[in-house]
C-alpha cells in the first residue's frame, strides 16, 4: 500500500484543481444549480474530454482502467469545490455497476458511451423506508413472458430527471430484507410507466422520487444473474462511500481553509479574532479532524480493490465513521467560527457543511458504519 | 432522606428542589395546587391553539406574523402576556414553579413563542430606566401586542465587540439624526419599533458614548433589507439609518448610559434563551418520529445506540432545568441573574442544536429534499417523504444560529471566566 501520489496522481489532481480554481468558483457554481437539470453539460464534455469520466471505466470499453485511488483523487479535487455534474451517480454508481454485473453485450453497448459523456445514467435504487439497508427492496419486478414488469417507489434517486437510463434494483424472489431474490435491470428512463417527481436537495443537487407502475423491461435487459445483484450493489456502493469520503476530503479541506482565512481577517476588540488562542484551537481540531479522515479515506481507496468482501466493508465502515464526525465537526464549527456571516447563503461555508452533512446521511451515516464495523470484528 | 440534605446542603434553597419521578423523568414532582394551575394552563392552551398553528409550530414551519399577534392577544386578554414582569405592571405575581411550568404546557401545546424583543428585552429597560411618559405609553402597547419591536445592536463591524458600533446619532435641537447600519436584526421585516444601540460621543471608554434610542421604523431613511440564511430563510435583515429623525423624548434614560441598559437587559434574557420548555417538546418529537422510521426490520426507537443518544441530551436537559428553576428561585428572592446563568445560555442551545442533530439523524435519507416552499403558508402539495421529514434538515443548520446569537457560546465562556473565575 503506498501512502503517495503516483506522477500520473499528482498531475491528475493538479488539473482538477485547476478546473475548479478556473471554472467553479461558487458564484459560477450558483448559476450551475439554478440551471435546467441542475448541471452543466458544458462541464460534462469537458470532463469526457480529459478522460475523467473514462478514469474508473475499463481499457476494453474504451476507459482509463484507473483505480479507485484515482478516482479519489479526482473527487477529492471536485470535493474542493462542490462539483454537482453526475459524477457519483453516473459514473461511480451506475457505470460501476455495469461494469461488475453487466454482460459483454451491455458493457460494449454502453461503458464507451458513457466515457465519452454521451450517455447519462443513474442509480435507482433507495426505497421511500429502506434508510440505510441496501437489502431493503419492496420493488418488484414480475415474469411475464419475455418481460419483466416492474411496479414500486424509488426514492431519492440523484439526477435521475437527466438520466438516459436507471439501473433498477428490483425484488424478484424473498421477503422485503432478504438478500437473495434482488435483480438489477437496465431501464430506459422513457419507458412507459415512469413517473418522476424532482426536487433540489439541500445540498445543491437534484433528485427524484419515482413510481414505476407496470413498466415493462425486456428481459434482455436484466445486469447479471437473476436474484444474486446484492454482492454485486454491496461492492458498488461501499466503492462509492470511499469516493464519497474523498469529495469529503477536499470539501473539508476548503472549508478548513475558509474559516481559517476568515478569522485571520475578521477583526474585533481590535484584533483579528484569530489571535484568540480558543479559536486557533478550535482551527487545529478541524484541521487534524480534515487529514485523519483524508488519510483513512486513501487507505480505505488503497485497500478496496484488493481485499475480501469483510475487509473491503471494515475498511469503507471505519472511513465513513471518521468523515461522519469529521464533517460534522467541520461544518459546525466552521459555522461558529464565521459568527453571524457564517449563517448567510452568501456566504461559501455554509454550503460545505450542508453537502459534508449530507454526505453523512447518504448510504449509510456514523451509527450505521460504527455498527458494521462493529459486526465484522 | 441524606440525598435530600446533601442536594440541600449543595445547593442551599430548598424551593426549586423538587426530586423527579422515577417514571417519568422528565416530569417535576408538583403540589396539587400547581398540578391544578399545570391543568389549568393546558386546557387554556389547547383552547386557544389552532391545530394548524400547532403543527407549524412543532415542525419549525413558518409562522406569520398573525400567528404570534393572535396567540400574544389571547395570552393578553387572561392576563397571561407577562409573567416575568412585577404586578403593577401587569405581571402575574408567579411563582418560579409556576412561570415554568407555564413556559412549559405552552411549548408542549404548540404555542408559538412569545416574540421577546418586546415583552422581554425593551419592556425591563423601560421599566427601570424609562420616563413615566415612555411607561405609560410603550408597556400597555406591548401587553397588548400593538406595536412589533425589533433589536438593533449588532453591527457589520460590531458582533461580539458590541461597544465598537458606529452607527451615530447627533443631538439637533429636539431630536437626533441617526445615520449607520445595523445587521442581523431579527424579524425586522414585521417590526414597526426598534430599540437601538448609537452612538452618542466618541470620547472617554468607548462604553460611556452609547445610547438607547427607541427608533420608529415606519419613516423615511429607514430601509429593511433580508439577508437569506443558509437554511434558505429569510428572519434576519440589514437595517439601514440615513438621516433618520429620532425625537430626544424617545431616548431611553441618560445620553451616554446606554450600554448599561444593554447589559441589564442581556442578564433578562437568559432564562428565557434556555427554552427548557420547547426543548421538552421537541424531544417528545424526536420520540414520535424515531418511532415512525423503520430501521432494519423495527422501529428506529428500538436502537441502543439511538435510544442512548436521546438519554444523553435528556440527562443534559434536566440539569439545565434543574440550574433554570435555581436562577428563576433567586431571581423571586431579589437575587438578580449572575454570570452563572451565562450557563444558561449555553446548555441550552447546546441541547436545542442537539436535538436537531438526532432529528435530522433520524429522518435517514429524507433529509436531502429541500423544497422551501413546503414550509410556507398555503402549499398544499404532497410532501416528499413523511410530512414530518421536510422542515429537519432545514431547522438543523437555521438552528446554528442559537450558540451565535444573543452573545456568542464563546462570548459567554468569556464571561464566566472574568466575572465567576476572576481571570
Ligand atoms: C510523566 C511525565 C514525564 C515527563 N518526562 C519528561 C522528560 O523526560 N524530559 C523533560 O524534559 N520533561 C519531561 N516532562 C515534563 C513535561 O515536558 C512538562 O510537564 C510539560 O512540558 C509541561 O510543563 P509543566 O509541567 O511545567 O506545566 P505548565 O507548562 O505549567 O503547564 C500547565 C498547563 O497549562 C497549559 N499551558 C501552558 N502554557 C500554555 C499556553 N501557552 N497555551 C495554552 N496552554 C498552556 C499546559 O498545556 C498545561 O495543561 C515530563 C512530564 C511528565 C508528566
Ligand atoms: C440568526 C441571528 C439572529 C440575530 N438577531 C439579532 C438581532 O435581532 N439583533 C441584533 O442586534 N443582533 C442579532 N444577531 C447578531 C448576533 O448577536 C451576532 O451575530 C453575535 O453577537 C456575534 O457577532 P458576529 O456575528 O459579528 O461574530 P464575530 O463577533 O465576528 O465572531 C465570530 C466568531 O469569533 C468568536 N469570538 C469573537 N470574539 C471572541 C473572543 N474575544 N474570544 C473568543 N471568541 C471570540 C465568536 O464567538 C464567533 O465564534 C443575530 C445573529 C444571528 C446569527
């Protein structure tokens, strides 16, 4: 395990750094959110364009094969600065997905697709009372000839209204928690029987809630083998917790950095209310909070490509634990430290801390990764 | 029986010493005749209170001016409006247990709460550093909810450092020109009355040149701006003074004195900042909702690790209720608040910011909507998510706000080392 950047590392973080310095301050980002979808597709090309959509995609389907490293390399520098295009969605959840369960055919008819920004995908997954149990599925998808027909709710689905196609999970055998019995599909997002709600989340992105109502997918269409999808949404999403971890971290850091500069400037009693020793403290616990959680979250990303189903999920749990209090220590603390300026939607901070407390409650928060990790002692 | 001298012996008057129940914890142990006032005031409550404005109230919605006016006339009409205030004023002539129990059947029947800037904060100040005229003419209309008032004391450059403010007021015959901003005042947007920190000299301590100026807000010169707040509200505002005309006979006791009026009415707020009441409320809530959320098979309730979280914050809440009916004690035996009801201030927005940690905590996933709409008056669309869900994530960061305002946590700690440690 190295605790370095390769060459290829540094340079990939340099020119995401520079994007965001460049192209995202938050004032552009504001404009982003209000837009259509709530993305830029300008910014989509461009990331097709300098192969960061391709970087987790296979060689043999037209990507990087980089690794999960990275790939956190890059979200970490989009962390920076609140990138909200469908990285997560489309790219780390959803291509992901395809790549470890789909079939020859539906890999080649879709991963160069996707690495070229071409095609968008999401991952329709989360139920209306699954909260954090990825087994929880009450979606149901029915034989019926050459079909399946799916009827249920997803919930929070992320940019599912600019989506092209779901991946659907899907309960074809045993009860609402079970394991077994959950199949994946891919689902053309104009089938008819799809019904979508969207809405802003508070952290500045998009979601849905959608009801499927008898949509037929042909059964060409079902990722990998019927009722064994679990393993495979496991492996997907405890991937998708460690990239989380490193959009985290280059939140957290930014953050970090703010508040700092914050109370180097403000001044009251005649000083800058930095020179108040309670406050530097108060900077040092979130900036040592910023590098454990880094730090966790690269040895984390080191780890999951190589490790067995129980040390891969100890390894993304005891991450996740540690960005939850991070974040949270971050957010609020880089609140109080801005006073009053702190509170106002004008003001950056704020958003790092809703998107570093929303990270927290998306595939699981503290209390659930703290009882995993407990389990798989 | 030597618990009881010991909690005695430890904490001298024996009046706000009241052991709970071991059932129900959270519950005082009350004479008949305060079960009788207790029951008294919920029938009162749950008479005047409108199951649309309760629910607003509970959830964090938004609730309109009306709301607070129609719920302050009707307190007003009993008798109720203010407790805190000596009789021949109007108070209530209360005692501790009484106000508490009182502040508490009102949080617990969603009761919106009685906006302070007035009945609370200028109506001391003008009680004991007001002239007769001023009391006779403000503390009926404030009993009565006539007039809105607003606070005006924070400054773009004068937050924790409040004895630096700059907006000026020079003397021009019979009245003052103010000119200057203030910020952050609360519910200006609603306040036709504002009581204002200026300044008055710029020489000697920068304390001994301030004064207290009652600011009428319906006048040329004065402008409200919002200020959106990261919860995508709007409660807080710039207010801007441009040659703003304030007769002298609106000036609150001597020129040059009005820092000490501030500080005597900061020490008046404290009790009333604990909440212990709406605290209460939001617990049973968390309850109620931690119930509702499946979690692996059950409710979310049923989780240890939940469960033990609630305790932590409830075991908080006691002790902070414990220290409030000690303050509330003294205060009834003349003893005014001392620095150590900076304490107040600061458990008791820790335990409010606490409790919208474990609410938002338990929503699961369903903190990611934000629809702003849906906490406003008259939207009627299906909510996302359980109806409870919406206003979580939005009150959790609105309610950073609480270890901020009103002296910063920090300010407060300050305090207490200065003033209890003697640093
Ligand atoms: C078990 C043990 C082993 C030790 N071994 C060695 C050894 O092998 N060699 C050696 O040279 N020394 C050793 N020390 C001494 C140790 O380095 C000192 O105790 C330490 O530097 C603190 O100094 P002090 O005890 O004089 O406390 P003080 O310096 O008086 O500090 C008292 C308290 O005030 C705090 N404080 C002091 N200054 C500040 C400041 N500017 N800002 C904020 N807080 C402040 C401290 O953190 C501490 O909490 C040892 C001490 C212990 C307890
Ligand atoms: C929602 C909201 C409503 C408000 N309503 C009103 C209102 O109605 N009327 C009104 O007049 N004001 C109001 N305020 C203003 C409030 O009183 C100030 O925000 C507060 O006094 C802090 O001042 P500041 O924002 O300038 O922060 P600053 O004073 O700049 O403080 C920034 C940070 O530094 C810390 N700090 C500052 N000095 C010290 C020190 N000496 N030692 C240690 N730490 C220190 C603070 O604790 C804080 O964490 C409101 C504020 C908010 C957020």
């Amino acid at each position: 395990m190295s605790f370095t950047f390769t060459e290829d590392q540094k340079l990939l973080s340099e020119s995401a750094d520079r994007f965001v310095l460049d192209d995202y301050n938050f004032e552009t980002r504001r404009k982003i959110i209000g837009q259509d979808g709530g993305f830029d597709r300008d910014n989509w090309e461009k990331f097709a364009e300098l192969g960061w959509l391709a970087l987790p995609i296979a060689e043999e389907y037209g990507g990087l094969g980089g690794s999960t490293v990275d790939t956190a390399v890059l979200l970490e520098s989009f962390g920076r600065g609140l990138v909200v295009e469908p990285y997560q969605s489309c790219i780390v959840l959803s291509a992901g997905l395809l790549q470890v369960a789909g079939n020859e055919e539906q890999k080649r008819q879709h991963l160069p697709s996707i690495a070229e920004g071409k095609t968008l995908l999401s991952f329709a997954h989360i139920e209306p009372t699954s909260r954090f149990n990825l087994c929880h599925i009450r979606t149901t998808a029915t034989k019926q000839g050459d079909c399946f027909v799916v009827d249920g709710e997803k919930a929070i689905v992320h940019n599912a209204e600019t989506a092209d196609y779901f991946i659907l999970s899907t309960r074809t055998e045993g009860d609402i928690n079970d394991e077994n019995g959950i199949t994946l599909f891919l689902v053309p997002s104009n089938s008819s029987g799809i019904e979508m709600r969207s809405y802003p989340t508070i952290d500045g992105l998009r979601a849905s809630e959608i009801s499927f109502n008898s949509v037929k997918v042909d059964k060409q269409n079902v990722l990998g083998e019927l009722n064994k999808a679990a393993e495979s949404i496991q492996q997907v999403v405890d991937r998708a917790c460690v990239l989380l971890c490193a959009e985290a971290a280059g939140a957290m850091d930014t953050a970090v950095k703010l508040t700092v500069d914050y109370i180097k400037n403000r001044e009251q009693f005649g000083q800058a209310i930095g020179s108040f020793q309670v406050l530097q403290h108060r900077a040092v616990e979130m900036l040592g909070a910023k590098d454990f959680s880094r730090a966790l979250t690269y040895r984390a990303a080191g780890a999951i490509d190589q490790s067995n189903a129980s040390e891969r999920m100890r390894a993304v749990s005891a991450a996740k634990v540690e960005m939850g209090r991070s974040g949270k220590l971050i957010g609020q603390e880089g609140i109080q430290l801005h006073g009053g300026m702190g509170m106002t939607d004008d003001m950056p901070i704020g958003h790092f801390f809703k998107r570093l407390t929303m990270i927290d409650a998306i595939f699981g928060n503290v209390d659930f990764h703290r009882k995993r990790f407990a389990q798989i002692i | 029986m030597w618990l009881q001298c010991v909690l005695v012996a430890v904490w001298g008057s024996p009046d706000y010493l009241r052991l709970f129940k071991e059932s129900e914890v959270m519950d005082l142990i009350l004479t008949p005749e305060e079960e009788k006032f207790r029951d008294e005031v919920r029938a009162f409550v749950a008479e005047n209170i409108t199951e649309d404005i309760r629910k607003k109230t509970m959830t964090g919605f938004r609730l309109d001016k009306v709301d607070h006016e129609s719920w302050q006339k009707k307190l007003y009409e009993k008798g109720w409006m203010a407790p805190g205030w000596p009789v021949e004023y109007g108070g209530t002539g209360w005692s501790p247990m009484q106000k508490h129990i009182f502040e508490e059947e009102c949080a617990a029947g969603g009761a919106p709460p009685v906006i302070a800037f007035g009945v609370t904060m200028v109506a001391p100040v003008i009680m004991a550093f007001g002239s007769d005229e001023q009391k006779e003419y403000y503390l009926p209309r404030i009993l009565k909810s006539e007039d809105w008032w607003c606070q005006g004391y924070s400054e773009p450059g004068s937050g924790s450092d409040l004895a630096s403010l700059r907006t000026k007021a020079v003397l021009n015959g019979d009245h003052y020109i103010v000119n200057g901003q203030k910020t952050w005042t609360s519910l200006a947007q609603h306040a036709n009355l504002m009581f204002c920190l200026v300044r008055t000299s710029d020489e000697g301590k920068r304390q001994e040149g301030i004064s207290f100026l009652l600011v009428d807000m319906n006048q040329p010169g004065v402008t409200v701006q919002p200020i959106k707040t990261i919860d995508g509200s709007t409660e807080v505002n710039n207010v801007f003074l441009e040659d703003v005309k304030v007769p002298v006979d609106n000036r609150v006791g001597e020129e040059n004195k009005g820092w000490t009026y501030a500080k005597y009415l900061l020490g008046h707020e404290r009790t009333s900042i604990a909440a212990v009441g709406r605290s209460k409320a939001q617990i049973k809530r968390l309850k109620t909702i931690a119930s509702a959320e499946e979690h692996n098979g059950t409710a979310l309730i049923n989780d240890q690790a939940f469960r033990e979280k609630i305790a932590d914050i409830e075991i908080d809440l006691l002790a902070l209720e414990s220290l409030v009916l000690r303050v509330l004690s003294d205060e009834s035996a003349g003893k005014g608040p001392g620095p150590e009801a900076s304490f107040l201030k600061i458990k008791g927005t820790e335990v409010q910011q606490g409790i919208t940690e474990l609410l938002i905590e338990a929503i699961g996933n369903y903190a990611h909507p934000f629809i702003p709409e849906s906490m406003d008056k008259g939207w009627n669309e299906e909510p996302i998510g359980p109806e409870y869900a919406s206003s979580i994530a939005p009150h959790y960061f609105n309610w950073r706000k609480a270890s901020i305002y009103g002296g910063s946590n920090e300010i407060q700690k300050n305090i207490i080392a200065k003033a209890v440690l003697g640093f």
